[in-house]
C-alpha cells in the first residue's frame, strides 16, 4: 500500500450540491446563448443581403436550443432547481444579440467571439473538474465545447477583429489619454515634472 497521504475528499452532499450549481450555471449559460442568437437574428434574420450570416445565426441558435435541451432534461433528471434569474437572462441576451447586430455584421460577430470564448474556458474548468467524479457528463461538456469553440471560430473568419472597437472612454490606446494620466502610467509625478 502507498504511504502517501490521501487528500481529504468533500461530503455526498457537498458534491451534490457542487454538481447541482454547475447544471444551474450551464443551463442559464444556454439560455442565454440561444437568445443572444435569437436578437441578432431579430435584427439580421430577415434584412435583404444577409442571408449569409443569418444562416450562420440560425444554426449556432439551433446548437445552443439543443445544448439547452439536454440542461433542461439534465435538471428534471436531477431535481436541480433552474435559476430563479431566468428571465433577466433572457431579456440581457436578446438585448446583447439586437444591440451588437444593429452595429453590423462584424460587430456581432465579436459578440459571438467574446461570448464563446468565456463559455469554452468555462466549461474547459468543469470538464477537467467532472473527468473523475462524472466522466459521463464531463464528455457531454466537451462536446459542447467543441460546438462553442466551432462558434467562436467562426465569428473570427468572418470577421469578428476587424468589428470597430467600443470602449469606454478613457481605456484602451494609452496614447489617447490625457497627458496627466498618461504620466500615471509612466510613474511620472505632473506636480514634479512641471506638467
Ligand atoms: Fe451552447
Ligand atoms: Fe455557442
């Protein structure tokens, strides 16, 4: 027998409770997605001259519909409660997916690059975490993540860098800051350096 320690392992219930709080995550997560798609293509769906990307749209809205299928059976499967957030998820998504197509095509795209990037590391972290405690379900993830990656793929050879950037004033090029912060970022005192 080995002498090395074993590490201390969580309660049934603590490990319940922790796969209950990942379903729930997940399934807002999908919501969210599918109508993030379904207010992009609310505003490009229909528009003459667009048919490319409102098939693009269309098919990742349906990949998101059947990765929230599989939570919602998921959950009834497992009486895990879904978040009582669910609407604001809904109408924050569709606000999101309206708000960026109605800035163009790439700038929806970016939106789909962004969304889809934060979605794959998270669920990177719950595969590498299930591997062991629920193979099964932690392969399900993955071929989620597959899905999410082939989205954000997508948006990105369809232009989603080449998007007009929108930042808060202020952030981003150091360059066009003013002078007095740029000095901040220097470590140049304004008072000293008699700016
Ligand atoms: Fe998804
Ligand atoms: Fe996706």
């Amino acid at each position: 027998m080995s002498d090395k320690p074993v590490p201390p392992r969580p309660g049934r219930g603590a490990m319940s409770a922790r796969l209950a709080e990942i379903l729930r995550v997940d399934h807002a997560g999908e919501l969210g997605a599918v109508h993030i798609y379904r207010g992009q293509r609310a505003v490009l769906g229909q528009a003459p001259g667009r048919e490319r990307i409102a098939g693009q749209l269309a098919e990742m809205e349906g990949h998101e519909a059947e990765h929230l299928a599989r939570f919602d059976r998921l959950l009834t499967e497992r009486r895990v409660r879904p978040t009582a957030m669910a609407p604001v998820w809904r109408l924050a998504g569709f606000a999101l997916g309206a708000g960026t197509a109605l800035l163009g095509e790439k700038a929806a795209h970016a939106c789909t690059e962004a969304v889809e990037t934060v979605i794959e590391e998270h669920y990177a972290g719950q595969i590498a975490e299930l591997a062991d405690r629920d193979p099964e379900l932690a392969a399900e993830l993955s071929k989620f993540r597959d899905e999410e990656l082939a989205h954000r793929d997508l948006a990105v050879e369809e232009g989603a860098r080449e998007a007009p950037r929108v930042r808060p004033a202020g952030r981003g090029d150091p360059h066009r800051l003013p002078r007095r912060h740029q000095d901040q970022r220097k470590g140049v005192n304004p008072r000293r350096s008699g700016r």
